[in-house]
C-alpha cells in the first residue's frame, strides 16, 4: 500500500468539512480533483470510507477507523518534520513557557552576548497557556516548556508529562500568590484581602491560559464574569482601569509595565505557584537551554 500524505491531509479534511466542495476550497484543488483522489485512495485500500446519498456524504464505519488512523498519522508525520528542532546544535534556543514578564525578563538576559558567547539569532520564546506547552513540546515545535501553576494542578500535569514521556522537572516552589489590582480598585484600601472577597469583582485572565488553571479556576468560581486578553501588556491596562482583578506573584512585582498597579496579599488562600521546566525524557538538554535554566533558577532563588 503506498499512500500519500497529501493525500491523506485531502481526506481528513473531507471528513472536517462533509463536503468534498468545501474541502477542495479550503485545500486550493478542484473539486473534480479531489473527487478522483478520494476514488484512488479507495482503490489503493481495497475498501469504501464514504457513503454517498441524496442528503450528501457521511463516512461509513471503515471511514471513521480510518480517519482515527489519518490523524495519527499525520501527527507523527508532523513529528518527523519537526526532528531537526529538537536535535539542532546550540546556535538556537525555542521556548514555549507560562505568560511571565520575569522568565521572558530571563530568557532576554540569558541570550546577551558576551566575547565568549556572540549574539546568535533565530531564537524563539512563545507564551502559552500550560496544555498548549505540552502540545507544543509532545509535537516536537518546541524542545522545551517552562511552566508556571498552581500546585493543586501540578498532580494532573505530572500524569499527562508522564503519558507522554516528557520529564517535568522543578525549578522553584511555594511562591506566594498575591492578587493585582489597580491602585484605585476598591480592595486596594485593605491591606490583605480573603477570598470571598474575589467574588465581587470580575477578573481579567490571559486567554493562552486554561480556565482550570487560574486563581477563579482553583477556588471554584464561576467563569461568567471574566474579561479574556491576549498578552501581558493588555492584562495590565485592565486593571489599570480599576475594575478588575487577576492573580499575581512576587515574579510580577519584579516586572516592568507595573505601574499603577498594587499588590494585595489573600490571607486565607493555601495555593502557591510552582515553575518547571518541561522536555521529552529521552533528549537531553542542549547547551543553550542548560545555561538559560541555571540562569533562570538563579533568578528565582534571589526572589
């Protein structure tokens, strides 16, 4: 059997559109093209996927156990193609890591060049919420993830690294969590707020970030009252704005872009944050990234 991946990228979005015409759109073929390839791929099989009626097409069940194996396929294909990120020499260094002003803060200082280490370009840090770091390291785009969570969550991530074969390893624990606000929000009077406080005010949250992995996430709250933005710079203008409110730390304090901003401790809140660092278990570190973790850790332990 010798089937084309392009072909098989074709038939899966078949099956994403249920139309053989909108695929063929969305995929820049002819419709009379493509019809004929699905007909090949049948062919080469030995077996129908689709069922074709009056009301359209539907995949038969041998379509949908086949369509089950295209998308493996297609991953590990994805797989191949990004070996050479993950087995590259020290001249680039890609991160994806937690939204942080102070690990980006890092990773910038990190990579300055000196007269033993020249500047070297291509590097990339791409912020992300915590499952898309673990996308982004289990399709091998990115060799390595640092993490920021709530260590009630850290358990879950563990099972998913380990499902994986990804090794989690912690670059700094039991960080307080403290809650930001602008200087001219109604809790900024108090000098350390509880939790039922938090229900009053709406939060703005990183829309990179799962839910489930916020401060509101945590303790339970509903979601309905809840601004999501793109990036860090934004996070600040709203509260700035002084109606809203999101979960901080002593990493945020240190971070420039903070004015106007205050910093209130929840006194009766037991989650702290923890950092790791995330790779594939069976690759080592390269040069880069090991200098960019001794960096960083010992950033976090002089906080």
């Amino acid at each position: 059997m010798n089937l084309n991946i392009r072909y098989l990228e074709y038939i899966l979005e078949i099956y994403r559109c249920g139309s053989i015409n909108k695929a063929a759109q969305k995929c820049f073929i002819s419709q009379p093209h493509l019809s004929k390839i699905l007909k090949d791929v049948e062919q080469e099989l030995g077996f129908d996927i689709i069922q074709r009626d009056r009301s359209g097409l539907t995949f038969n069940r041998n379509g949908l156990y086949f369509i089950d194996s295209v998308e493996k396929i297609l991953q590990e294909a994805q797989k191949i193609e990004n070996i050479p990120k993950m087995v590259s020499d020290n001249s680039s260094m890609h991160v994806a890591g937690s939204p942080s002003g102070f690990i980006m803060q890092a990773f910038l200082e990190c990579r300055k060049p000196t007269q033993s280490s020249p500047y070297r370009g291509g590097d990339i840090f791409k912020e992300c919420g915590l499952q898309e770091i673990i996308q982004q390291i289990v399709m091998r785009e990115t060799p390595l993830g640092i993490m920021v969570m709530f260590n009630g969550v850290v358990g879950k991530y563990e099972s998913i690294a380990k499902s994986y074969n990804l090794s989690l390893d912690l670059l700094r624990d039991n960080i307080p969590v403290y809650l930001a606000m602008s200087e001219s929000h109604p809790l900024a009077a108090k000098e350390t707020v509880r939790i039922e406080d938090l229900a009053h005010f709406p939060f703005v949250l990183d829309s990179h970030v799962d839910y489930d992995d916020t401060v509101a996430g945590v303790l339970k709250m509903q979601d309905t009252n809840v601004l999501y933005v793109s990036n860090r710079a934004s996070r600040f203008d709203a509260l700035r704005s002084g109606y809203y409110i999101c979960h901080a730390s002593q990493l945020t304090m240190r971070e420039s872009g903070t004015e106007g901003i205050c910093f209130r401790e929840v006194e009766d809140l037991q989650d702290t944050l923890e950092i790791y660092s995330v790779k594939d278990a069976g690759r080592p570190y390269s040069v880069r990234e090991r200098e960019f973790l001794d960096y960083l850790g010992d950033r976090l332990r002089q906080v």
